[in-house]
C-alpha cells in the first residue's frame, strides 16, 4: 500500500476525550473515530488490525472443529423472553412497524439453542460447536477506555453442543487451547482465572485477563499454588482469627449520629474489625440479612448463590425499616429481625464480643456472641476476597492484581436447553438436554488491550501478527531520484515476498513520516535516504529501534529473516498450549 492512497488522518494532540493510553494512541494514529459514546468507527488502519485478529482467531477455531456461521443481529423479543434475558437492562430495544420487539442481539445462547432444536434430534449428530463473528449492541452504563468498553462491539461467540459431560469437558479444553492460542499469536500473555458466571448463568468458567496495572478488573492470586480468580467468584479461605477473649455479656447502647462504619468505632472507642455489618437484601424469594465484618464488602454473586436466587439487590427502605423495626443503618441480627434467612460470613464464626446494629434508631448491641445472643441460619463465604485473605486451597495468602478481560469460556450445562426444551435423543431411548458451552471473545477490544499493554511515549509497538503493516519504507526525500528508485524497488520486492508493506512517498518532512511510523507501531522500519548513494537502507524494528545498515541488495532478504523471527517468537509462545 502507498501512502499516499492511504486514509489515516493522525492527530498532534492528545484528544481531551481520551483518559487510557491505548485511547489516545489508537485515537491519534487515526486507527479509530468516535461517534457517540461508547460508538467508533474503525478506519483503514485499525480495521486492518481488527481483520487480522479475526483471521487468527478463525485458523485457531477452524482447527478446533467449530464452524463458522452468521446469525441474525436483529433477535426477536419471543426468544430472548423464552430465558428472561428480556428483562436485562443491557438490551437495546426497538419494534418494527407491525409493534413486534427486537433486540439488538448483545450474545446468542437463545438463537443458537433454536437452531439447534430444530434440527438436531440424536446424539449421533453431537457434538457440534457453532462460532460467529458478529457486532453486538450492549446498552452500556458508562462506556470507558475507548474501545475497551463499548456499546456497540465486534464479538466472537462461540457455542458447543454435547451429548454428556464429558463431552463438554473436551468441547471446552478445545475452546481454551483456541483461545490461549489467539491471544498469544497476537501478542496477548494472558492468564486464565476462575470467573463469576454473572448473568449468563452455568457452571465452571474462566476468564481470560491480560494483566496490566490498567486493567478495569481485580484479580486475586494465590502465589503459592497458582489459584487465581477474579475477586467477584475468588473463594476465601481460612481468615484471620480475634484474640482470645471471654465473652461478656450482651449490652444496647445508644450510639447518637453514628451512622458509618468509622462513626461507630470511633464513638464506641472500638476497632472496625470488632464491627458486624447486617445487610438488609432482597431477592425474587424473600428478603435475607447478610452478616459480614465492618471492613469487609459484600460478594452479590456469591451471596445470591448461597440463598437460592439468581441476583439480590439490597432492600428498599421500607422493606429494611419493617423487618427490622428502625431506620436504615441500624440492621442486625439480636432480637427481631423478620428476614428469611440470616447468612453470616466465615469471618464471623471466629469474633467474640462483636457490635452489631441494635434494631432501634441510633442504637447497637455491644459484647455480642454467636449462639449465646443469636445464631444465624448458615455460615458462608459472602465476602468479595482482597489482598491479604487465605487462599482457599493452599495455606497460602491471596495477593492482588490488575487484568483486563480478553476472554470469557464457560461451562454452562442444561440452563439454556431445559429453559428452551432444546432435547435430543441419547443412544439408551432417552430425551435429554443438550450440554452446552459458550465461548466468547471481545474483538474489537483486543486492540485496545494490546496497545495498553505494549507502547512507548512514542506511540504503539504492535505484534508483527496483527500490526496494520508488518514492514514501512520510509522515503525520505521524495525529489531524490535515486532514493525514489530504491524505495519503489524495495516496496515492489517486499510486497511479491508477501510482506504487508506501506510505502510512505507521501510530500512531507522526513520528521513527520518518522513520527507517524512510530506511532502506527509498523513492526519493521526501512529508510531509505542518504544511504542510497552506497546502496545502503537503514533497517531497525518498531521495538527497539537498533538501526542496522543494510545493503539494498540484501534488504528484503533481511526484512524477511525479520519477520519470521516476530512472528517465530508468536508462535512458539502458542505452541506452548
Ligand atoms: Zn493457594
């Protein structure tokens, strides 16, 4: 490609809209457009990485058995109602001129599943595993980070279909090995950690998290064993334990304009840590008091897990103000407390004369003890794990780090085909549910991750795999004869060579063309200049810029030796999995 049939409008100044680096970058390189919040459109140079994310991704999945189909981005509302998932807030609606409602599709595990129930009747036919690459709408509460979270956004998602368990186990090893595979071929060193399963529901999942200290995610690690998790689904183990007291005995003191958790300590002259938090939730099924230490936050996911719901919100103030007979803030556990269940954290099997709130306006319980003074239904872990915590599964302790989600594979079993009727026949007579699996990676945000995680102040050092140009020859003065003939000649070599070449002839100042070079993040620099009258070309890669002297007779040769020594490193990294 010459640069001068190229569009890339690049921008001097950062753009104020711009927070994250990979924003600003992709933004200035004039690889993306904004058009409303959380909208872009993709131009020529960020589209070109975008294709060539796809297209690995394709090979990796190709080699896996899964086929590759299209479905509708326009969903009917029947299906999506079919699971409930209408109700989410994340779905953009419309209707069409009949009234009739639609979705734009935001991940297909409803259409999917009908495909298959139509036509799929015995096991004989299993397993199958159906991907598409498609763009999705998510109505967003705060689209961030340019393209790391948006409204509208390329997706691979991928569904398998098995006959048993089993099946699903070998579905999903081949998923992960597609997956480890991609992000590694594009430059992604990304760690798999035990997921929440969120909204979509199942069993077993992971996420794929990039680390990086810009990452929207908090993932707890054990360094002792390996365990990681996000913090959302990461189980706590054992916790840290009170000193040996005895008990005392039970007492309600008033605690006047002592509202937070801080206020309260500090009227009381106590720790936080002697502090128990009653958290008045709702679900569909009733109304629960969760019990966690003052210093610690409530797990949603694991705390709706615990009482048999699918989501709990924290209760209404009327609803917190009839089962516990006072205001909000003064919940707990002594006394009166009209809730179905009362669900205390591990932490607390441990504490000895705790506070809790006292039912009453501006009042708590002091020297509070567990069976003496209450006892709560069970005890769980409900608590969101941080830094510090024990690990669940070694007498490690967790530490913390940062990761943005790349990918997300999980184990999802029956949910969507008993809520679908979707069945098939097994070899022993019976109708069964099909066991499923779904596998999905954010495409266009795979960008953006990899410009986080792999820049300089100069601009964007792309993996050779999916850079927009794997190599840039760079002419220099454009009025040179010779260093026109040369550059034009190299251009023409590369290009036959089947290297992804950009010939920047285009009329400005050598600076300016150096610049954007850079800033494009094109992995293999070629000038051609000055050199030229001892037929010498100036060669040096996007990372390190060690320029070596290379004779124009040998040039494409050595950009080649280049090229597959990048894309070497790639894939010898991937072919670890
Ligand atoms: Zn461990």
């Amino acid at each position: 490609m010459r640069a001068t049939r190229m569009y890339f409008p690049t921008l001097r100044e950062v753009p104020t809209e711009a927070e994250m680096d990979n924003h600003k970058l992709l933004l200035r390189g004039g690889f993306i457009r904004k058009v409303s919040s959380g909208i872009y459109d993709y131009l020529p140079l960020g589209y070109k990485v975008i294709k060539k994310i796809e297209n690995i991704l394709r090979e990796e999945l190709d080699k896996q058995g899964a086929l590759e189909i299209l479905m509708p981005a326009l969903v009917t509302a029947d299906l999506y109602k079919e699971t409930g998932r209408w109700d989410l807030d994340v779905l953009f609606k419309l209707k069409d001129r009949k009234d009739a409602e639609y979705a734009i599709g935001f991940t297909h595990e409803e259409i999917v599943t009908d495909i298959i129930r139509k036509d799929v009747k015995s096991y004989k036919e299993l397993p199958i595993n159906l991907y598409q690459i498609q763009t999705k709408g998510r109505d967003e509460q705060r689209p961030r980070g340019g393209l790391l979270r948006t409204r509208e956004f390329i997706m691979m998602d991928a569904y398998s279909f098995d006959k048993d368990w089993e099946g699903l186990d070998i579905s999903y090893d081949k998923m992960y090995k597609a997956f480890a595979r991609t992000f590694e071929r594009c430059g992604i060193s990304a760690k798999a950690v035990s997921a929440d399963s969120g909204a979509i529901g199942g069993k077993d999942n992971q996420e794929f998290m990039l680390i990086t200290d810009q990452g929207e995610d908090t993932i707890v690690v054990c360094p002792k064993c390996g365990y990681a998790a996000n913090n959302e689904k990461c189980e706590v183990g054992e916790r840290h334990k009170s000193p040996k007291e005895d008990p005392k005995d039970l007492e309600l003191v008033p605690t006047p304009n002592a509202k937070t958790i801080e206020q309260v300590a500090s009227f009381l002259k106590i720790s936080p840590k002697k502090l128990v938090k009653t958290l008045i939730f709702k679900g569909k099924k009733g109304v629960y008091a969760f019990l966690i230490g003052g210093d610690r936050e409530l797990n949603e996911s694991k705390a709706a897990r615990v009482v048999g719901e699918k989501s709990v919100k924290p209760a209404d103030f009327d609803i917190v103000e009839k089962v516990t007979g006072a205001p909000v803030g003064f919940a707990g556990p002594v006394g009166k407390l009209q809730v179905d269940k009362v669900i205390a954290d591990n932490d607390i099997k441990n504490m000895i004369n705790f506070v809790v709130g006292g039912n009453k306006e501006d009042h708590h319980y002091i020297n509070v003890n567990l069976n003496k003074d209450f006892t709560p239904d069970a005890f769980e872990d409900i608590v969101i794990a941080r830094k510090g915590d024990g690990c669940a599964f070694c007498d490690g302790t967790l530490t913390e780090e940062k990761g943005m989600e790349v990918g997300h594979i999980f184990k999802l079993g029956t949910v969507y085909s008993e809520g679908m009727d979707a069945k098939f026949l097994d070899d022993d007579g019976k109708e069964k549910p099909f066991i499923m699996g779904c596998y999905g990676m954010g495409v266009s945000r795979m960008p953006a991750s990899i410009v986080e995680s792999s820049h300089d102040k100069d601009g964007i050092i792309w993996p050779i795999s999916i850079a927009p140009f794997e190599a840039v020859v760079t002419l220099v003065n454009q009025n040179d004869e010779k260093q026109c003939q040369f550059a034009t000649r190299l251009y023409e070599e590369l290009t036959l060579a089947g290297v992804d070449v950009l010939l920047d002839e285009r009329e400005e100042r050598p600076g300016v063309k150096f610049k954007d070079a850079d800033l494009w993040g094109i992995p293999i620099q070629i000038v051609v200049g000055k050199g030229v009258s001892e037929n010498i070309v100036e060669i040096c890669l996007r990372r390190d810029k060690i320029k070596e002297n290379i004779n124009i007779e040998k040039a494409t040769e050595y950009v080649l030796k280049k090229k597959r020594m990048l894309l070497n490193e790639l894939n010898e990294k991937a072919n670890k999995y």
